[in-house]
C-alpha cells in the first residue's frame, strides 16, 4: 500500500519556526484557525450513519471479565446515553473472535471524549476502534486502532467495499 503525503494542501506554507518553547522540549507553533478535523471527521470516513466503531472485547469463557464486560457494559449506557450502544454478545459475532459489545460514535468529540474514558475504564478488556470509510475490510485491519491487546480478527467475513 502506498500512502499520499500529509503535507498535500501545505506545498507553499511558509516554514514553520524551530524556536523551543520554554519548557524545553516542545515546539512553538504559531497560532491559526482550529482544525475542521475538530467539528467533522475527515475524508475518506462517512459519518452519514455513524464515524466510528468501539468493539469492547472480552474472553467469554472468563467469568471474572465476562462479570467486567457485564459491568462496563451498563456503565457505558448509563454514562453515553448520546451513543449508539448495541446488545451484550456471549459469543463471538462476525469478524470478532471473542465475544463483545459495540459503540457508535457520530463526531469527533465523543470520539475523543469516549476513547479517553475506555483507556482508563476498560479493565481487561481489549477495545478494536475503527472508522467507516466504505471499506469494512481496510478499516478493520489498517485503518484501526487498539486500546489494550490486539486480537486477530476473522477477516474472511469482511466485505472488500461496500457496508
């Protein structure tokens, strides 16, 4: 795979200072606009329907994280009311090799909010993060991220393009 460069858009930009701010060790920037990427989520993910998706995993034959998962599970409905929480997997669903929950995110902010909150909340269990692009077989194995201990997921289910 080949990736496009991060700076398309900033060929002209003037440089940007190399000045230390007083701590030592961060750069200064200047100041600017905000990043849209702060409001809207950014090409290629379709948030028509939702941006991201959490998959809380847990080891269904372990009663101590089945209990945790149990848990969490009503503690995430309680504390995101906003967010699309789905029903209490026993057992492995689709490409997830281990039982699970799922949460919808719909911008930016509660990903942010929510993805803070899992990496201080989630215990044992491990946290699959993915965006919609159109494309469930890439956002579930390159364009996803791990909160805790990656599983290898069952890719053959996965559609190539397409929801």
């Amino acid at each position: 795979m080949s990736w496009k460069s991060p700076l398309i858009g900033y060929e002209n930009a003037e440089p940007l200072p190399t000045t230390i701010n007083p701590d030592g060790k961060s750069l200064y920037n200047t100041p600017g606009p905000l990043s849209k990427a702060y409001e809207t989520f950014p090409d290629p993910i379709v948030s028509t329907n939702n941006g991201f998706d959490f998959h809380i995993y847990y080891i269904q034959s372990s009663p101590s994280q089945m209990q945790y998962a149990k848990e969490l599970h009503e503690r995430v409905r309680r504390e995101f009311p906003e967010l699309r929480i789905y029903k209490f997997w026993d057992k492995p669903v689709g490409p997830h090799p281990v039982a699970m929950f799922e949460v919808n995110v719909f911008n930016p902010h509660q990903l942010g909010a929510f993805f803070s909150w899992l990496v201080v909340n989630r215990g044992p269990c491990s946290v699959l993060v993915h965006p919609h692009t159109g494309n469930p077989l890439k956002d579930h194995t390159e364009l996803m991220s791990w909160i805790g201990q990656p599983w290898p997921l069952l890719t053959e289910t996965l559609p190539k393009t397409g929801d």
